[in-house]
C-alpha cells in the first residue's frame, strides 16, 4: 500500500547500533527508507551497517554524540551540505541507570537527562530547521512504558520518559503548523541489549509475564509497524501522540 511506502525517503535513526534502534533502522528500510545509522561506537556502527547491507544497499553511517549540541548541529549541517535531506528522524538513543532513589548519584541523573532528553532536542532541533524549510518531514521520538508508569529504583528514568512524551507534544505544537508530524512511540518491556540484566532475572521474567496481560517480553521487531505508520503517509493527520507498544501493560492493574 502506497500509504506505508518509503521508497526514496532518508531516515536517521539514533542510537541504532543494537536493540531497539537497529531492528527499527531495518524495518524502515524493508519499508524502502534510505538508512543513516547514528552512534558514538565506530566499529558498532561499521557492524550495524554490514549486517543491513547483507539485504539493503542504502546504508550509511553518521557518527557523533547526540548529548553535545554544539557537534549534533555540524554532524547534520555537514550531512545537509551534500545535497541529501533527511525526511524521517528516529530519536532512539537512550540508556538506563538503576539504583534507589535515595542512593541515586546525581552525576548519573545528569547523564540520564543528558542522554534521554537533551538528545531529543538536539537532534530534533538541528533536522527541524531543515525540514521545516522543506515544509515537511517526520520525527518519531522513543519513550517508554516509563512514560506512564514508576518502577522501584528506576524513578529519574521515568522522569526523562515522561519528558519525551511531553516534548514530543511541544514539538508537535510548534512544528505541525509548519508541516512536520512529530509522535512517539512507548515500548514496554522488550528483550534488548538495555534490559539484558532484567531479561536474565527468573523473577522478574515471572512477573512480567504476569503483570503483562500478553503474558511475555516484546520482541523488538514488534515495534517496526508502529514506527512504519508513523513514518510514512499513513499518519499524515496524527500529531504529538505516544503511542504504547506494551502487550497492554498500561491498560491492566
């Protein structure tokens, strides 16, 4: 169907050297996207890249530090000057840090917003011009289940989740008038790289399976369609929404 067709587009995605951001990067290009992974890892992203290469042609790789404005704003000036726009941006870097709220470091909460929030604007803010003057152009921000709901010991990661979700309707206040779609999507829990030590934990398996009314962990492929819709033409009319991708985890005591 033509109105989940992205054959031709660019799509940058953050942080998708593993988990979540590269299953998304290789979803978007099955769906005919031109793929621009992004990281701070060289050798991550160089492997990244060949294993898409292995069934896509459009890969390329832009590598810098999402949380330093100053180098997200040349990397993509520097991108834009080759004649190459980006037409769909995934903002999907991110990290974790658990520890009790009362023992929280503060240097870590830091790092936290830095890595979850700040990234968001940065990135969102040095593409927008761009796409702004196109009077086009998609942004897909990854937020949480987190975005919803408090979880023992992970409490300033729920505060930059619900920042995403609030951000994202910022952005989309000040940027759908000028053409741009800027939504989100809130995985719940999912079997990745960030979640490895949770994964790993018999009884938080157990009861995740039975706290989640689809009684298991994502997969990440599972949030592909999500993002294709809201990439593509399909969600032409669908602005500042968070959209939960959670086994229902969010509708269920």
């Amino acid at each position: 169907m033509k109105i989940f067709d992205l054959t031709g587009k660019v799509a940058l995605v953050t942080g998708s050297s593993q988990g979540i951001g590269l299953a998304l990067a290789e979803g978007l290009a099955e769906a005919g996207a031109k793929i621009i992974l992004n990281g701070r890892n060289e050798k991550k992203l160089k492997d990244a890249a060949n294993h898409l290469k292995k069934n896509f042609k459009s890969i390329s790789i832009l590598q810098f530090d999402v949380t330093d404005h100053s180098i997200v704003t040349q990397k993509i000036n520097e991108h834009y000057d080759t004649g190459e726009n980006i037409d769909i941006l995934v903002n999907n870097a991110g990290m974790q840090y658990r520890a009790p709220l009362e023992d929280f470091p503060p240097e870590q909460f830091e790092l936290l917003m830095k890595t979850n929030v700040s990234s968001i604007f940065n990135v969102g803010q040095a593409v927008a011009k761009y796409m702004i003057k196109e009077g086009k152009g998609k942004i897909i921000n990854i937020a949480s289940v987190q975005t919803a709901l408090a979880r023992p010991g992970i409490a300033p990661y729920t505060t930059t989740k619900g920042a995403v979700s609030n951000l994202t309707k910022g952005m989309a206040t000040d940027w759908a008038p000028k053409g741009l779609q800027v939504n989100a999507i809130a995985p719940g829990y999912f079997n990745t790289p960030l979640n490895a030590a949770l994964v790993a934990d018999p009884d938080f398996s157990a009861w995740l399976k039975k706290r989640t009314p689809a009684g298991r962990w994502g997969e990440v492929k599972e949030l592909i369609g999500a993002c294709i819709f809201l990439a593509a033409p399909s969600s032409s009319f669908v602005n500042g929404q968070t959209i939960f991708v959670d086994g229902g985890i969010t509708a269920s005591l």
